[in-house]
C-alpha cells in the first residue's frame, strides 16, 4: 500500500480504535517484561528454497529461485470465514503463526493447508498476552525475531508484546514496550504500523503521529526505550554482510524499505528538496551526520518487500496491482525488474490491499 496512503488509512482508524476502546494510549516509556532474553542465535538458519506471498489473506508459495514462468506450488486460504484478513508471520524455520484479534494457529511445516485442524497449537489472546477490547485486539502486525519469538503489535493502548519461545497454551507477554507515552522518545507516536528484526534480534517499529511516521529503535536486549531512526521507512528490511554468500562481488550492510523524505540534501541558500515516496536502499550503519538520503531509489510503490542475499534478489510486490517484481541487489539506481509476475487473485484481491512475502526453507 503507497506509503501516504497507508499514513492516512492508519490515522483514521487509530482514531477510531481509541474512541471505541476508551484507551488513552500508553501509560509508560519502558521496556516491562522478564529479564534476561536468550542472547541471538548464532547458528545460520536454512537457505530459502520457498517464498511465500500474502495478498490480502490469501497465501502463495512459490519455488525459489523464480522464472518468467514460475506459477504458486500452492494457494492457501489462510483464515476461512474471518472477514477479514489475518495477520501473519512465518519464522526462519517456515513455521507459520497466523492471529485474528482473538486467536493465534500456529503451524509446522510442511505447510499444506491453514484448517484449524492442522493447527499444532491454538492460543486465545488474554490480557496477560495483549490489551483485549470488546471486539479483541487490534493487531496490525505480528512478526518472529531471529529467535522464533513472536511479537504482537497492537493498537489498543500502543502495545508492542512478546510471546517467547516455545510457545505454549500457558504463554504470556514476556516483554511489553509501550509507545507514545508523553516524555518518551515515542511521544505522540501511538498508532503502530509494522515490526521488523535485524539479525542481532534488534526490534524496530515503524509507528505514526497525526502528523508523521518514523522508524523506531529498540535493540537487544529491550532493555532500553525504543529510539529514532530518523526515516519514515515502511517495510523496512535489513540485509547484514554476513548473509551473503562468500562469492558475492559485494557484500555490504543495507537497509531498504518505502521511504518518504528528500532524496538529497538542499545547496546553501536553497529551499529544502520536496519529499519523495519512492523504494530505497540505504547503507548500514546509517550516519546522521552526513544526512539520512538513500544511496540508490526506485520510482516504485512497494506493499512489501524482502531481500535474498544469496541470491543477490530483492522481491517486492507492487502497492498498485499486486504484481511480484525481482530487482538486483544490492539496487542499482533508477533499476527495473529483472522480472515480473503478475498478482492471480485479481484487482480484489491486488490493488492497495495488504500484503507481505517471507522466505523459507
């Protein structure tokens, strides 16, 4: 979905959540939770052999690497009856975690079908895991960290919470972070829009204002108050030096994602450069001081995006029509695809609807 659009989509119903639920938002700045996380895992996970494509509730999977005439190996409903599309995550084992405001199924592979009967485990939502409303929670994301702990954002009260591994009918939030509490660094930013990890098990949060949306920092182990990035970065994704493959001519850490902002900085005595809404990649570690701009562009609106280091590949669905574009990686400037898959659930289904694309093994 075009990132000012999804801005606007998200105020509104921000607003509305907080009206019928009677929350006022956060109620404090701090990480609370148990101490002592696990430490990250060192052990690599498996190559991807599978990528998986969510438009809109319906799930694709697809065999890697992709060709002009790749078709879905399967197509899968992936919550039924709903109503609505459900949030989902897949961890870096292709295990599958797929929650509707009142239950989470968890799935193992091999992924066949998302009947509740195949289900390895159902989990009921309670306050002891998320702030629950009349009608549940209102999740908007969930996403694994490299450790197979999942994490729920929720828009009743700003809540960010973790449910650690393994998890189990008795798990509850090991870990909440709240935001836009007044003071803190998230002040004013209580609408939560997407999670995403680094390898190091860093959390970030793209949230939004009234006004604006940044991406929000918290790294291992949550000990600290989520902080700035400085960009208005949507489906963000983090590619680090060791996910390439030895052979690789260039093997850098980049950050990539739907950015809007200036693409340079204005020259002396100038007005400030006008923002852009465009897909972008950014060099790791990022260095304020000599400006947050991207290094390279693409004159594209991405609903989702996921990097493929071995595979120097970059896939993103295209926010207008659904379409599944391969790019190079690292970007080049100004890229096109190296090829394109159209969207098979039709305009529905396609068009500025939700999506997301996860690889596994």
């Amino acid at each position: 979905m075009k990132t000012t659009a999804l801005f606007a989509f998200v105020m509104g119903i921000g607003s509305a959540v907080v009206a019928i639920s009677g929350c006022g938002g956060a109620t404090g700045p701090a990480p609370i939770g148990l101490p002592n996380p696990p430490p990250p895992q060192t052990t690599p996970t498996p190559p991807a052999r599978r990528l998986y494509v969510d438009h809109n509730g319906t799930l694709y999977e697809y065999a890697l690497p992709l060709t002009n005439g790749s078709k879905p190996r399967r197509t899968l409903q992936e919550w039924p009856g709903l109503g609505l599309p459900p949030q989902i995550a897949v961890d870096p084992y292709g295990n599958v975690a797929i929650a509707s405001p009142r239950f989470i199924r968890f799935f193992h592979p091999p992924i066949v079908s998302f009947d509740a009967s195949r289900a390895k485990l159902i989990l009921k939502l309670t306050p002891a895991i998320t702030e629950i409303g009349v009608s549940g929670a209102d999740l908007v994301d969930i996403e694994y960290d490299p450790n197979q702990n999942l994490w729920l954002l929720n828009n009743l009260g700003g809540e960010v919470s973790e449910l650690r591994a393994p998890i189990s009918k008795s798990s509850v939030a090991a870990l909440t972070i709240e935001f836009g509490a007044p003071g803190s660094k998230t002040a004013g930013f209580s609408t939560l829009i997407q999670a995403r990890f680094d390898v190091n098990a860093a959390l970030y949060v793209y949230a939004s204002s009234t006004q604006r949306a940044r991406v929000f920092k918290v790294g291992f182990p949550y000990a600290k108050p989520p902080g700035s990035i400085g960009l208005n970065l949507a489906q963000a994704d983090f590619v680090d030096s060791s996910q390439w493959l030895p052979t690789a001519p260039q093997q850098p850490s980049l950050l990539l994602g739907q950015y809007f902002g200036p693409l340079r900085s204005p020259h002396p005595g100038s007005p400030p450069s006008p923002p852009v809404d465009v897909m972008s990649q950014f060099a790791e570690p990022l260095n304020p001081q000599l400006g947050l701009f991207p290094d390279a562009h693409v004159n594209t609106l991405v609903g989702a995006l996921m990097a493929d280091p071995p595979r120097t590949s970059l896939y993103t669905l295209s926010a207008a029509n659904g379409s599944l574009d391969v790019y190079g990686l690292p970007l080049p400037g100004h890229a096109k695809p190296k090829l394109s898959l159209r969207c098979l659930g039709g305009p529905p289904s396609c068009n500025q609807k939700t999506e997301h694309l996860f690889l596994a093994p």
